[in-house]
C-alpha cells in the first residue's frame, strides 16, 4: 500500500527551538485504515548502526510540533531515534473528515508508527517504545495492551479519553446526564449530515476569567499563549467536531491494561487536575515492571515543556532498562 501524498511544510515551525545534536526530517507512514500519518523524525547525529526508536504523541488535540516533538527531539538528543506523529485526522496528517478522534483508530495509530519503525535499516525492531502525552498517554496503554511489539510504555500526565468523557471530570456524570448528552450529540449527527459538513466544538476560549476551573487555565496558559500556541493545533484554534466524543462513550480502552506484559512508566504532576487517571490505572497494571513516578507540585501542563519538571533523565533510564 503506497502512503498518500501529503503537503508537509519543510521550514522549521515547531514550539521549540531545534537542536543541533540531532539530524531533522519529515517522514510519512499508513495505518491499517489506509490513512497516511505525517511524522517529524529526529536521529542522533553521526549515529552508527541499529538504534532503539520511540513513538510520540500527544496531548490531545495538540500537534507534533508542540510537546511531542519536544520529547522526541530531547530523547534523540539522548540517543534514540525518535518519530512525532500527527494523529489520524488532525495536523498535517491525512484522514476525512478533519478533526475526529477515535479510541480504536487513535490506538492503532500507535501501531502504525511501530510497523513503520519495525522495517527502518537503521532501528532495532527489538527495541522499540512508545511515549505518550496527555490522552495518548491513555491510547498508548491501550496500544501497549495489543502489541506485543511495543517493548516499553512512558505515559506522561495521562489521560483516559473513554472514561472523561464517559463519566465526566472526576466521575461525576449521572447515567441521565450520559444520556442527555447521547441525545445532544446524536442530534447534532442529523444536523451535520444534512448540511453535510461537521460543526466545530470549538477549542479554548480567547480569554478566561478569574472564576474558571484552574485546568482551564492551566490549558490557556498552553495553547493560547507564546508558550504552546500552533496554527494546527486543534485546541489552540477551534477544537475538534462536535460529535467527535461519541464512540469513546462505548469504548473504554483500559479494558486490558492489567494483561500488559511489558514495561510501563506512568508519570503525572501531583497538583494536576487529571492525576487520578494515571494513579488508577497504575492499580491495574501487574509485574514488577510498571511504575509510577508522581512530581510534587507540578501541574497538568507542566509535563507538556517545562524542561526543568519533566523527567527526562528518569525517562531515558527507564528506556535504557527496558529496550535491551
């Protein structure tokens, strides 16, 4: 199967500013659902022979030239080589409509960077990991969970997109306010197909008030200012469409987490909003493999770029054990 021709922009237009120790590139793989994913490439320079290679992506509603290129160009710095992907339907990767997440597609997109990785001259298909951000933190674990490929799992202030959005913030969704919104959202389905395009939910406000939740702008302070903002990113412009949610109401991804065999790190702040998700789906993990690693006083974007939170070092020891 041939990848699609996608238009890649070649100049440098990422969050951060670009290393000299690593060589850059722009790459595209496919996924089993004939989608092609476009992907930043990062290689140590003057590297020799078969190196251990990382996926990254996430968060959710970001882009790869946000936080997940950032990890992916620090860990190249560090000796792997390294790919950050625009999920399916979002950035400069393909897929229509624009702007849908799924909990499967997602999933196996993580596995189509793998099989992408696996026949690379220059990797060790044996040594291969995955680090995901935010909700592909969760999408990793759920990926880690069916391929058996994927030797080593850091998930990074971790989000689990079925159960936010199955049961709300802290699971404080009722069964009918689940139903109220399947009614909200199976409405907008016939509204969308008779106009025959799908209606934006809308990313981050312009502005938040002092009276809003702290995770809002925590989220603001990312990508709505000089900080994280990016032209593709969906939550830094205007979100994803609005039906986007409704599959992960059906389809929780942790269903298999506690059958994960190989290495998992689960790294969250403790002051984020989100920490629980990783605290609970660290119970389920099994093996003396897995471990949780909780950075007093960070908050959820810390782990996004703040080089001096995330825990780098930390990460490629984790890598270095566990990719042998």
């Amino acid at each position: 199967m041939e990848n699609q021709k996608l238009e890649l922009i070649q100049e440098w237009d990422k969050t951060f500013p670009k290393s000299e120790k690593v060589d850059h590139s722009k790459i595209t793989f496919h996924n089993r659902y004939g989608i092609t994913l476009a992907a930043d490439m990062y290689v140590p320079k003057n590297a020799h022979g078969k190196l251990a290679a990382i996926a990254v992506a996430g968060p959710f509603g970001a882009v790869k030239e946000q936080a997940s290129g950032l990890y992916a160009q620090i860990m190249a710095e560090r000796g792997y080589l390294t790919i950050a992907f625009d999920p399916s339907y979002t950035g400069e990767s393909g897929g229509e409509p624009r702007y849908v997440a799924s909990p499967d597609i997602n999933t196996e997109d993580f596995s189509a960077a793998v099989d992408f990785l696996s026949v690379q001259d220059n990797v060790d298909p044996e040594k291969i990991g995955i680090i995901g951000i935010c909700g592909w933190g969760g999408m990793a674990l759920n990926a880690a969970a069916m391929d058996t490929r994927i030797k080593a799992t850091v998930t990074s202030t971790m989000y689990d997109m079925s159960r936010v959005t199955a049961n709300g913030y802290f699971d404080s969704m009722t069964e009918d306010e689940r139903y109220a919104m399947r009614e909200q959202l199976n409405t907008q389905r016939t509204v969308d197909y008779k106009n025959g395009s799908y209606a934006l939910a809308g990313g981050l406000p312009d502005a938040v008030s002092e009276e809003a939740h702290f995770f809002l702008k925590d989220y603001f302070d990312y990508y709505k200012t000089e900080r994280g903002y990016h032209p593709r990113s969906l939550n830094s412009n205007g979100g994803w469409n609005m039906t986007s949610s409704l599959s992960f109401l059906n389809m929780p991804i942790h269903c298999y987490a506690n059958e994960i065999r190989n290495a998992v790190l689960a790294i969250h702040g403790e002051k984020a909003h989100s920490v629980y998700f990783s605290q609970d789906v660290f119970k389920k993990l099994k093996g003396d493999n897995k471990e949780l690693m909780i950075i007093s006083d960070a908050v959820h974007t810390d782990l996004y770029d703040k080089l001096d939170v995330i825990p780098f070092d930390k990460i490629e020891e984790f890598l270095k054990t566990n990719l042998k």
